[in-house]
C-alpha cells in the first residue's frame, strides 16, 4: 500500500505560527521534501526534530518529483514543505501534488500560514469573493495582456509580488486597472516590520517609484466597479414565472409574485404568460 503525501506549511514569518500538527506531521513522516534544505534544517532544529532529506524545488521538481512518487508507491510517508507558507500555493508543491493525485497517492493537507489568506484578511477589502492571481508573467507583453484581462474583474484581486518587481507592477497596475483603484499593501506579515499600506495604486505606484521597497509582499486590489444591470424585461418574468409554478404556484399567484420581484407590470406579464 502507497504512503501519504503530507503537505505542511511553515511560518511565513512567525515560528510561534507553528501548530502542534505541523510538528507532529514532520516528525512522523519517513522523509521530508524540501524546498531549501538549509531554510528547513533551521525550522527542524528549533523543534528538535532529525529527519531525512530530499532537495525539492522548481529546478528538479521534475526528476525529484519521480523519485519521491516512488518512495511514496512503495510506503514511505513524506512531508512536503516549501520556504514559508502553504506548499502547493505558487510554489512547485503544485505539480508533486499533482503527480500523486495522477498516481492515486493519498495527499493530505494540514492547515496553516498562507500569505495570500493572511492578507486578505488584513486588507479591508472586500473577502466575499476573490481571485488569486499567483505572480504575474514576467514578460511584459504577456503581462499586460494577463492585465487586461482583469480590467473588469469584480472580484477583489490578490497578487504575489518580489520586492526588486514591485515598482514595476504598480505602474502597469496603475496604468491598466486605473490609478485610483484601492489597494492594500500588505508587507512582511507576521514579522517584526509587519506593514498594510491602505491607498490607490497611483499613490502606490508614485510613492515606490524611486524608493526600492524592502521585504514581501502581497498585494490586495479593490475588484473594478460592479456593471448596472440591465433591467428585467417580460422574458426573465416568463422564467420566472415558469419556476414558480414548477414549485407549485398557481398561474395567478405566480404572475402576482414574479411581477413584484422583478418590478414588471402584472397585467403585462399576465397576457404574455396566457399567450395573448
Ligand atoms: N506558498 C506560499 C504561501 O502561499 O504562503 C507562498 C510562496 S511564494 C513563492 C512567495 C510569495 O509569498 C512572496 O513573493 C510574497 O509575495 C508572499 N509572501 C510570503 N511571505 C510573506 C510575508 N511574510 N509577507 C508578505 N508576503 C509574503
């Protein structure tokens, strides 16, 4: 029987963010797979664990990821933990937990840190609904057009983003999405300098522009203006009408209740729904 794939997160910043599951997850597995050997060894001695090794990353994730399927085919129980945060949100946990859903190996993933959730959180945006973008393409061209395709989202955006980028990404944020649109800044969370600069993209992009920021961050855009709606015409009222007598109204009661939900005439409706 094929062993576990544990995805663990680790502290973005916090060591007081580590939860006794996570603990006990590295410390019960046969191996760790991790990103950066040395940033995990670091995490492993502060909770007195000793455990093996594999160097998982974006350059080797391909052989890597054969190699640690098959110790997982053949029972081994491992941990798979990036730098900071949850493995699998952009980051090459992805395609591993990909390979062992193709292998029909048993994932499992243990809540914790992840900067795209703590953020938003933080941000005063709304939380309702949003899309996470992930970094944005390093070329510019497929950047802009990635960017242009958010130009009407609704939904509020989050996006990673590399201190020595950041300047670059306001502008064209701020040129595509507009200057004025709110953003969130959220910088360091979790750590000594933690920082959620509350302003618009152009203010942003004007106070970044020569002053190269310092540390991480994510960055937490209000979604564009929702569109008006087109009002309702007799057509959605017919829908509706049809529902409601699918639930078991009568045609008249229907109508009547149709008609007020959607601010249409009731006679109108009426005549249409008889066929007149
Ligand atoms: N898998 C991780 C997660 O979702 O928590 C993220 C990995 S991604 C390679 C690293 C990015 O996460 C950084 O470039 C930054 O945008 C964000 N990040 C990580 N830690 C952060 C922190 N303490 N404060 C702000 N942003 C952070």
């Amino acid at each position: 029987m094929s062993g576990t794939l544990y995805l663990v997160p680790t502290p973005i910043g916090n060591l007081g963010d580590i939860s006794q599951r996570m603990a006990d997850t590295l410390s019960g597995a046969d191996f760790i797979a991790a990103e950066d050997t040395r940033v995990t060894v670091k995490l492993l001695n502060h909770l007195g664990i000793k455990k093996p090794m594999v160097p998982y990353h974006r350059h080797n994730c391909q052989d890597m990821g054969g190699v640690v399927a098959d110790r997982l085919l053949a029972g081994e129980n491992c941990a798979l933990v990036t730098d900071a945060g949850t493995p699998a949100i952009s980051d090459p946990g992805e395609e591993l937990v990909a390979r062992c859903v193709r292998l029909d190996i048993p994932v499992v993933a243990v809540p914790g840190p992840c900067a795209l959730v703590t953020a938003l959180a933080v941000s005063g945006q709304p939380t309702g609904r949003f899309t996470f973008e992930g970094f944005l393409p390093m070329n510019k061209k497929n950047r802009r057009a990635r960017l242009e395709q958010l130009r009407g989202e609704e939904r509020t955006l989050i996006f990673y983003e590399a201190p020595h980028k950041l300047a670059a990404t306001l502008r064209d944020l701020a040129d595509t999405l507009g200057p004025d649109r709110p953003v969130s800044l959220c910088r360091e969370l979790t750590k000594l300098h933690e920082e959620v600069v509350r302003t618009t993209l152009g203010a942003a992009a004007e106070r970044y522009r020569d002053e190269p920021p310092r540390g991480e961050f994510v960055l937490v855009v209000r979604g564009a203006e929702p569109r008006e709606e087109a009002p309702a015409d007799l057509e959605d009222g017919l829908l509706l009408v049809e529902r409601l007598r699918e639930e078991g109204l009568s045609l008249r009661d229907a109508v009547k209740r149709a008609a007020k939900e959607l601010g249409l005439s009731r006679n109108e409706l009426y005549d249409r729904a008889v066929g007149k």
